[in-house]
C-alpha cells in the first residue's frame, strides 16, 4: 500500500505541476523508479476516487494517463492465449443457436 501511496502522491504532484502524458509519466518514473504501469493505473485510480481532489484539469489528466496506461499490453494481460479468430468463430456459433426474432 505504501508504494501505492508514493506512486499517487507522485502522480498528484506531477499534474499539478502542469505535466501531461509522457512528462508525466517520466516524473512518476523519477520519483518512483519500481513503478509498474499496473501501479499507475492503481494509482490513478485512487486519485480519481479522491473527494479531495476537485480540479477538473488534474482529474483530465490522470484520467488521460491511466486510460493511456491501460491500454499498455503488459495491464490487459489475462493470460488468455485465444487467437481473436476463435473468439469471433465462437460468437458465431454462440449466435447460431440463438432463435431469430420476426
């Protein structure tokens, strides 16, 4: 938790200070070196909850971040090792079984 805390306070920091994106993101590294991309997401994600955190440009900014962050491959790794063309032939079939509506 403790790291966390680190990486959200980094995070407020850094935007408050007016950076965005990969500033950002570059000043989290700094100040916390062992960061993940998960970490930061986590983080921003408790800055997002945070009451006390009320201005708009900040939460634009976080928010940018951790969507940015999110989307980084090693964050959406679920370990699934399906190639897209199954998923989509299994719908398929999934719809197949599916009554038609007149």
């Amino acid at each position: 938790m403790k790291e966390k805390k680190r990486v959200y306070e980094a995070l407020v920091d850094g935007a408050m200070e007016g950076l965005t994106d990969e500033a950002l993101y570059d000043f989290v590294k700094a100040r916390c070196p062992k960061a993940t991309s998960k970490k930061i997401v986590l983080a921003s994600l408790l800055a997002l909850m945070d009451p006390h955190l009320r201005d708009r440009n900040i939460l634009d900014v976080i928010y940018a971040l951790a969507i940015k962050h999110r989307l980084d491959d090693g964050v959406l790794d679920d370990g699934e090792d399906d190639e897209p063309d199954e998923r989509a032939q299994t719908s398929r079939a999934a719809n197949q079984n599916m009554p038609q509506l007149s």
